[in-house]
C-alpha cells in the first residue's frame, strides 16, 4: 500500500509540474486528485491497520510537506529562471521620437487636411493633424502641440 501511496504522490506531483507547460487546468485538476486520494489512502485504507492515527496523520501531512517542497522548488528555481528566458518576452518598444517642429512654427499645407495630410514647416515635410477640422492646400497653418506620429496645426 505504501507502494501505491508514493506512486500516486509521484504522479500527481508531475502532473501539476506538466500543468507549467499545458493550458487548461487539467493536468493540474488531474495532479490534484491524485494527491488528495494519496492522501485519503494514508488515512483510510485498511491494510495500514497496524499504524496508530497519530501515525496515519504523519504520512498524510509528510505527503502534503513532500508535495509543496518539490512544487515551490520547481516554481522557484526550474520553472520560472529557466523557462523565462524562453517564453518571455523582454524586448521593449520604445516611444516614438517627438516630431521636430516647435510650437508657434508656420508652415503651409501640401495636401487638404481632412483633418489629417502634410504640411511644409521649416523646410520639412511632416504628417500633421488640423485642430479646425478641414483646411485647403496652400492654406498657412501654425503647429501648436507635437503628438505621435504627427504634429497639431491651426489655420492661421
């Protein structure tokens, strides 16, 4: 019996271990009654007749212990230092340059600004943004603020 018990510990054990690598719950779900039903032969099974309570008690709470040790373990050490550089993404995007032209800059529009198009401003082109809404080409436009990827104009 005591055969049994350790390979239902075992094997629960590196079903929840499996659960690291496979979604959906299962193989944990699966690990989890293995334990427990580990743990219910200890108290119950009747060819342990010869162990006191107290005993049984020992074996089921040393199958919890044994259980968390080696899954904190393999969390702490296996799991997360060597699997992390493999299936974790460390790059980092950064943010866009801010666009050059300063506030209070004129410029002319190329295109119709609908409200977006381009606009010439100091000799540049840029992507720009019209706060008025709608502005023909050739219109004068001033740039107000800076925004991703594009500058905020006004007519002029």
């Amino acid at each position: 019996m005591l055969a049994s018990i350790a390979i239902l510990t075992l094997f629960g054990i590196l079903l929840i271990m499996l659960e690291t690598f496979l979604p959906g719950w299962v193989a944990g779900i699966l690990g989890t009654i293995a334990i427990f039903t580990a743990i219910w032969l200890a108290l119950m099974s009747e060819e342990l007749v010869g162990w006191t309570s107290n005993q049984r008690v020992v074996l089921a709470l040393g199958i919890v212990l044994f259980a968390m040790v080696v899954l904190i373990g393999w969390l702490r050490w296996f799991a997360v230092k060597f699997f992390r550089r493999a299936l974790t993404l460390t790059t980092s995007i950064e943010t866009p340059p801010a666009v050059g032209a300063a506030p209070g800059t004129q410029g002319v529009a190329l295109t119709e600004l609908r409200p977006l198009g381009r606009a010439e401003i100091d000799g540049q082109r840029y992507e720009v943004r019209c706060q008025n809404g709608l502005a023909a080409a050739g219109t004068r436009v001033e740039v107000i603020a800076a925004e991703p990827g594009n500058l905020l104009v006004r007519i002029v």
